[in-house]
C-alpha cells in the first residue's frame, strides 16, 4: 500500500497557498500551473491553508498523474460524512490522484478547538464509518501521541515546519511502512540577512501558535530561540536558504533522516499567494 503511495508522490513536491485559490478568474492560471509542476516532475502539490477536495479537483482536472493533496483540511470546518462524500466523488472521476490532509489547526484559528487529540480520533472514527479508506488519508502530526495515531489510522504523515530532527524522530515512531512526507521552506537568497529577514517575516505568523513552538521546545530549542522573530539557529533548522549546494543539501538531510517526500514551500519577498514559477523551475533543475 504505502509503496505504492511513496511512488505515486515522488520525492518532490510543491506546498502552495496560491495554488488553493477561489478566484474563478484565476482557474485557467491554476490550471497551466498544475501542468507545469507535473512536467517539471513534481509528484505532488499540497494546498495550504485549509482546503479541501473542491480546491483539489481544478488541479486534477488540469494533469493526468500529479497527485493533489490537502495540506490541511481542519476537522472543525468539514464534517467526516461531507467529507467523505467529497473523496469518493473525487476517486470516482479520478481514481487515486487525491489524498486527504488532515489536521486539528489551532486554538486560535478555531473557534470550536476542544480536545483536539480526541476529537482528532472521533472525526476518524467517522470517517471509517463513511467509507473513506485509511490509506488516502494522511495527517498533520507533529506530536508523538498524533504520529503514532497516524501510523495506526492513516497512510502517513505531512509533518510543517519541522527540522530533519523532527523527521528522524517522526520515523521512528512511525516505522517504516507509513509515508512520512515533511514540508520545507525554501529562501532562494544567498545572502545571510536577506534570507533570515524573509524567513522570519514568514514565522511571523506561526510563532504564536503553541502546536510549533512546543514541537520546537519538543526538539532542542529554547524561549530564547523563539524571541524576535526567531534565533539565527531556529531559523537556519526550519529553511533550505543560500546557494544552490546550501539548499540541495538541506533538502537532502530530510532524506537522510527518513522522509520519503519533501514538500518544497518558495519564501521570498512576494505575496504568499503568488505562483512562483520561475523558483519552482530552478529548483526542479537543481533537484533533477
């Protein structure tokens, strides 16, 4: 089974809010887009932000094998009957090209956040009842409790904002059958402020939630690294930055630590909604 899923992803993926978009005007942007990255090589794109099957099904509808995955949809905004009705429609058009990403968001961004482990296994409990199978569901685990609820009800994890040291750890607690698949930041900038000042402009919003910043207590950090936008060494932990070699082999720890797909994120000085294609290019040359 994850076998299978590990070649179907590829080791290469794109994470992208602009690809999640709702704007009708922008469908045939998206469109073209998605046919690239499969060109490119890319075995899969992941929708940020908290998406769903519908923001999945213009890409699918665009490629003819790219795997389009949710990265995340939250628990509290879909119901696991609706949820599951959406998949297999999805699966019926286009057999195998969807997975569902899913997670519990955070306190702060969900009214309803309660118990989010527990509630985590009920939406589970109902998806099962619904008939959406365990193995084209994956979660956003971060935690040992929710990877080792992962490697128990799902094909796998997509572990955000982690270090290669989260990832050998998520390996362990997973084994080796399940697809563990980490997103990464990527800065195309090679110089040192530059690239610190766009990566901490982009943990700007993420350093406030306790799910990351607990994981980062988890694995080695401290207060004092998650002060002013974040230490130089959190920093250099979370993003693949400076020439092409630097970032090359920041990718490649993922893999040396136990991923089996990388999910590549573009932060640079655009809008975090844009398509940056060019970027995706070179970094589809540099990874071959």
């Amino acid at each position: 089974m994850t076998t299978a899923l590990r070649e179907t992803v590829g080791r290469y993926g794109i994470w992208s809010v602009g690809l999640r978009s709702e704007d009708p005007d922008r469908r045939g942007e998206l469109a073209e887009t998605a046919a690239e990255l499969e060109e490119l090589g890319y075995g899969a794109v992941w929708l940020g932000g908290n998406t769903s099957a519908a923001h999945a099904a213009p890409l699918i509808e665009a490629t003819s094998r790219l795997t389009v995955g949710t990265s995340i949809q939250s628990i509290w905004d879909h119901e696991p009957d609706a949820t599951a009705a959406a998949f297999a429609e999805l699966e019926a058009a286009h057999p195998g090209r969807f997975l569902l990403g899913l997670g519990v968001s955070h306190a702060k961004r969900a009214e309803q956040y309660r118990r989010p482990y527990s509630s985590l296994v009920t939406y589970l409990d109902g998806l099962d009842a619904a008939g959406l199978p365990a193995d084209r569901r994956v979660l956003a685990a971060l935690g040992p409790k929710s990877l080792q609820l992962t490697r128990d009800r799902s094909a796998g994890a997509i572990p955000y904002l982690v270090t290669p040291e989260h990832t050998a750890h998520a390996r362990e607690l997973l084994g080796e059958g399940p697809l563990l698949a980490p997103e990464l930041a990527v800065v195309p900038e090679t110089d040192p402020a530059r690239a610190r000042a766009l990566a901490r402009e982009f943990l700007g919003i993420y350093l406030p939630l306790p799910n990351y910043t607990n994981n980062f207590l988890r694995h080695g950090f401290t207060e004092d690294d998650l002060t002013d936008g974040g230490s130089d060494r959190l920093v250099d932990a979370l993003f693949a930055w400076g020439d092409e070699t630097a970032i090359r082999a920041k990718i490649d720890s993922f893999f040396e630590a136990g991923a089996d797909h990388v999910a590549l994120q573009v932060v640079d000085d655009q809008p975090r909604d844009a398509l940056p294609r060019k970027t995706w290019r070179d970094l589809a040359a540099l990874l071959g």
